[in-house]
C-alpha cells in the first residue's frame, strides 16, 4: 500500500478522531473466503460465474494488422497480450501489478503502458517490445498523476501531462523516449490534457477541462511553449476524438459546439475553417467515436442511438459512405492500424457479451474475429436485452433508462442502478452483476438521471452545482413510476451505485427515507465540502464548473448544508458500503464516516473496507468476494433466494 496518498493518514470526519489504519473494526477487512462456482449450466448461475466471464478491452491492431494487443484481466489483475489477427496463441506481455493504458509504439515492434499501485492512480510509463524480452522505464512511479496525450510522428517523444509541479496542475511535458528526459513545455493551472500530435510539426491539440462534459481547445507548440487557443464558446462544449490526417493537413474531431448532439468535424490549419462533416450529420443522437485510419482513406465513426452503438465509414477515395460489416449489439470501440494498412479493430460489449473482438479490413472486405469472450460457463441466450424507458420526474423533466426484467417473473423485486460519472450513460453493454441479479429474479432498472450523457447537452447540464439534488430527486421519482408501471414490485426495492453513483446512494436514502428497503453505496462521497477540497488532481479540473468552486464561501456553505452526512440520521433502510484504502478520488473516509455515524445509532452496517484498492476492485479475487456480498445483502433484504 503506498503510503503517501493516506493523507497522512485518514483523518476522521466525525469527533475529531484519527482513524489512520487502525480503523476499529477490523472484521470490515474483507478476508478470503473458499468459493464454490456450481456446475456449468446452473441456473440460476453463482455470482462468481458472471464475474469470470470476460473479454478483452482496449483492444488495438499493430502497424500492418496481423497482430492485436489488448487488455484482460484472465490473470486476477489487467495485463496486456498480444494474439495473431489470423489466428493462434496469445501471449502474456506484461507480469507487473496492473495495467491502466497503452499504446503502440509507431515503430508496431513496442507499446508503451502505464502502471499504478494498487489503483493509487499515479502511473508510471514503460516501453516493452512486443516478444516481451526488452522493457524498460520511461517515466517512474512518482506522487504526480500522469495524462499521456500521443507520440510525435517518429515515435522519439512523447507528450503527457502531469501534475509534478504542483500537486494540483496538469502541466505539460515532452520525454524523450531515448534519453528518457522530460522537459516541461507548458505551466498550466487545473487541467490542460493533450490529444493528438499533428505531423511533421511541434503541434499539439491540448484540452482544457471546462467541467465534467466540455472542454476549451488549444493549439500548442511544444519547441516554444506558446499556447493558441482553437476553441473557446461561450456555451461550453464538448471536443472528442481527435484524428489528423497523415500530411496533417485536417484535423477530424467530434463536437456538439453547433447544437445539442454531438457531430463530427473537420478544422483546416492553413484556412482556419472550422465545418460540420456533412457525410456524417445525424439528428438527435450524439456521436462517439471518430477514427482516421493509418493511411488517411477512410473515417469511421459509431452513433449512438438509444444506447447501442452503430457503425459508419466514408471513403475517401471514391467519396462516398461505404458499407459496414453485421456486428453485435452493444456498445463498440475503434481503433485502426496505426500504418498504411486499412485495419480496424471493433470491440462490442453487449447484455450477452462481455467483449467480441473482430479486424476488418475494409478494402478486401475480409472480417477476422480474433478474440471471443470467455462466458465462464453461462448460456449466452439466458442473458436479458434491456428496454428503454423514460417517465416524466415530478417537474416534468423526462428522465431514461434501460430496465431488465427476469424472465416469467412476477412483480419482481427492483434494484435501482446508478452510474458515475456523473457525466456518463447507462448503456446496454455487458454488466455481470445485473445479469446476475436479473437471473436471480430482481429487475434492474439502469437509470440515467439528469445530468447524465447521450441526450443532449441540456439534459447533461440540469443538475449541475444548485440543481445537484434535482437528480437526487429523480432516483424517487423512479420508484413512483416504477410502482405506477406495475410489472415490477415498487415496495420492494433498492439503491446501488457506485463513486458518483455512491454519494447518490448515500443521499437518497437520507433524503427520502422509505423509498428504498437498502442501498449500496461504493466509494461514494459523504462530504462534498472534504471531498472537493481533497479531491485528486484530474477531478479538481472539472469540478470547479460541475459542483462550483470550492475554494469560494458560497460553495462551502452551500456543500455544507447538502451533504448526505447531514441526512444519516434519518437513513431507515439497510445499508451496504465498499470502499478501497487507495482511493485517490474519494477518500476512504468518505464511507468511514457513514458507517461510523450509522453504528453509533445502532444500525448494522455491511462494510467492504479493501486494504490493496483505489476507486474500484480491479483484482478479481476480490470483485468475487465483494459481489458475492452485494448479491447476499440484497437478496436478503428484498426477500429473494439467493446461493447457498
């Protein structure tokens, strides 16, 4: 465990008193426990087997296609291996502690990847050759948080924020990746994250965090420092997905700056034009990903259309919208060769895949599926596809969702499922826990309340810093239609989500106690006065606009009074909390404090305190052991049957 980030150590918010690492209870330490999987074909299917089903992540081609490197967690922890396109062995790359990110190195023979400890989030840069027989270390683990941004066209550099200089600031930085030297380029204040390299140049695209879904974009020259800004609206906007053509001539990026939804453009250097892409313009649904390939011919970009991804290509050369191949449902990510090869790799996770890996290579038309999923035993075709729904919350706002309901069940239980963010979308991709909880008879309603993603950028920004407990609110609305809906039992019903998803679990149950018979609240915030003031580094960009700026008495006061360690007093039902050590987003005293406060009222409280995670349980020993007690609790409390 790294002490440093114990913020010398968890200082208590209740008393005055010094937890440190003797937190008084120490059978909140989760401790391993023998775990009996069944038998494949089961049904319903133990927990474990939801978790243990898996499939790669991050999923990227070399320089000609023939190979993909990708991230599984098949060990216990993420690693990255590297598996033939056409077909053969994978191999383990990287044996360390866990892996966050990587990239191909131009030279297709090297990745470069972070590492952090035990999810402290502060990564250190290494290079490895892909036979897995040369590494070495860019950029060691330090106390500053890493961005890594891109290679320069030969792959001698890199450019990566960091927070180095001040704890706080993402300046910007170029290592050379020979000398292994970094030089600060650009002295920043909050956060200036670099996107993409434009070649044959010393230009950077640099992002401006401007809260949780904007940002302000920059143009910056890394020989002399100097910082052009590109574009700063007025109404906030979001800037994504960054491609530039290979003469670095153009410069394609996706943006909802014109509108609610999100489109994909084109900026010209030489003219300064800024253009929607008009063989891409799409109403009423946001896009993406933007994706250029290696040799500049073809542009790819998904749609997302009531939660499910969809595909599109243009074609340069003829000029024209290509033909797409049959994919899955779900949701899609895309990564292209990086050379001259027209080589994309698409991932889909969907509700009864946890990943289907396939290259396609456009201009043959031939489509490879290079790595299926590991469903650990589950029958596939039992998995539930969810059903969007909206209902209007009590000030008529419309509020969405995707609600699983087990099959030939009647008026189920319900879990109220809440995602973080809070800028994010509850998408129908793969989720093994509400699978799991779907088989065992309770319905799963995934909400996205106001403030999340994928409905324009209105609804994104209806509960932001005043309007913070609006979306609170819609989590009770929610259950007033659910009763209202009537195929799902509203009286039995429950709270779950996690880090931003956490703090609404801790709120709600406060705020409206007797809608919900429990709640589970991981790494969620109890104070946002403490949690803001404390907040890492990369949160501390965006919250100044999504929350307010703490550092001001308004927002103080105002945090002060809307904080769910306010309302734990009058929290009725049963609650469940998680929460790792590590966490460098929300400390773990952010869940000590409500279990605290909770026992010394004399309510039994179910406490998952991990000693070697950050903000969320990576290792799979331990994600067995914690959603085999989420599933127990929940079963228990909302009446249901559960394993053995």
């Amino acid at each position: 465990m790294k002490q440093a980030w114990i913020l010398g150590v968890m200082l208590a918010l209740a008393g005055g008193q010094v937890w440190a690492d003797d937190w008084p209870y120490p059978e909140d330490t989760p401790a391993p426990v023998p775990v009996s999987v069944g038998v494949a074909g089961d049904y319903p299917a133990d927990i474990s087997r939801f978790l243990m089903a898996r499939g790669a992540r991050s999923v990227a081609p070399n320089t000609d296609g023939s190979a993909v490197a990708y991230v599984s967690s098949v060990t216990g922890v993420p690693q990255i291996w590297i598996a033939p396109t056409a077909g053969g062995q994978p191999h383990q790359l990287t044996f360390g502690g866990g892996v966050t990110f990587f990239r191909w190195h131009p030279d297709g023979t090297h990745l470069l990847y972070g590492a952090d400890n035990n999810g402290d989030e502060r990564e250190a840069y290494y290079l490895i050759s892909t036979d897995g027989k040369s590494e070495r270390v860019i950029l060691p683990a330090s106390d500053a948080y890493r961005a890594f941004g891109d290679f320069d066209g030969e792959g001698k550099r890199i450019v990566y924020a960091s927070t180095e200089r001040t704890g706080r600031d993402f300046d910007i930085y170029v290592a050379d990746l020979d000398t292994g030297t970094a030089k600060l380029v650009y002295q920043a204040e909050f956060g200036f994250m670099p996107q993409s390299w434009q070649p044959g140049t010393d230009t950077v695209v640099v992002a401006e965090t401007r809260g949780e879904d904007a940002a302000d974009v920059h143009l910056l020259n890394v020989a002399t420092g100097e910082m052009k800004a590109l574009y700063k609206p007025k109404v906030a906007a979001a800037y994504t997905g960054f491609n530039w053509t290979p003469d670095g001539k153009k410069l394609y990026f996706a943006s909802n700056v014109d509108g609610e939804y999100a489109q994909v453009m084109v900026y010209e250097p030489t003219s300064g034009k800024t253009e929607s892409f008009a063989p891409a313009a799409a109403k009423g649904v946001d896009i993406d990903e933007v994706a250029l390939c290696g040799g500049g011919r073809y542009l790819a970009w998904t749609t997302n259309e009531g939660g499910y991804s969809k595909l599109h290509l243009y074609d340069f050369k003829y000029q024209r919208m290509a033909g797409t191949p049959y994919l899955p449902d779900g949701v899609m990510s895309l990564n292209w060769a990086l050379g001259h090869y027209s080589a994309l790799a698409i991932t889909v996770s969907g509700p009864a895949s946890p990943g289907d890996s396939f290259v396609w290579r456009v201009t043959d038309g031939r489509m490879d599926r290079v790595l299926t999923p590991d469903m650990a035993g589950l029958d596939a075709s039992r998995m539930v596809r969810p059903e969007a729904i909206t209902f209007k919350a009590r000030d008529g706002v419309t509020v969405h969702g995707l609600l699983y309901l087990p099959q030939g069940a009647e008026k189920p239980p319900v879990v109220v499922d809440v995602h973080g963010g809070p800028t994010a979308q509850a998408r129908p991709e793969w989720a093994s826990a509400t699978q799991y909880l779907v088989g065992r008879g309770i319905a799963v309603l995934d909400i996205n309340v106001r403030g999340s993603t994928g409905y324009g950028k209105t609804y994104t920004r209806l509960d932001n810093q005043e309007k913070r407990l609006d979306s609170v609110r819609d989590l009770a609305d929610a259950v007033a239609w659910l009763k209202k809906d009537g195929r799902v039992d509203g009286t039995r019903a429950a709270v779950m989500g996690g880090s931003y998803g956490g703090y609404m679990v801790n709120a709600v149950m406060g705020l409206y106690p007797g809608t919900f018979r429990a709640g589970v609240s991981i790494v969620g915030v109890s104070d946002w006065v403490r949690a803001l003031e404390e907040a890492s580094p990369g949160l501390k960009a965006s919250d100044r606009i999504e929350y307010g700026d703490i550092r001001e008495k308004k927002w103080q006061d105002f945090y002060a009074v809307n904080s769910p360690i306010n309302t734990v007093g009058k929290i009725e039902g049963a609650m469940m909390f998680s929460h790792g050590v590590n966490d460098p987003r929300d400390p773990v005293t952010e869940s000590d404090r409500m279990v605290k406060a909770l026992r010394d009222k004399g309510q039994t409280v179910d406490y998952l305190r991990w000693p070697d995670e950050g903000h969320s349980v990576r290792k799979l020993s331990n994600r067995l052991i914690m959603y085999r007690r989420v599933a127990h609790f929940l079963e228990t409390q909302l009446g249901v049957k559960g394993q053995e």
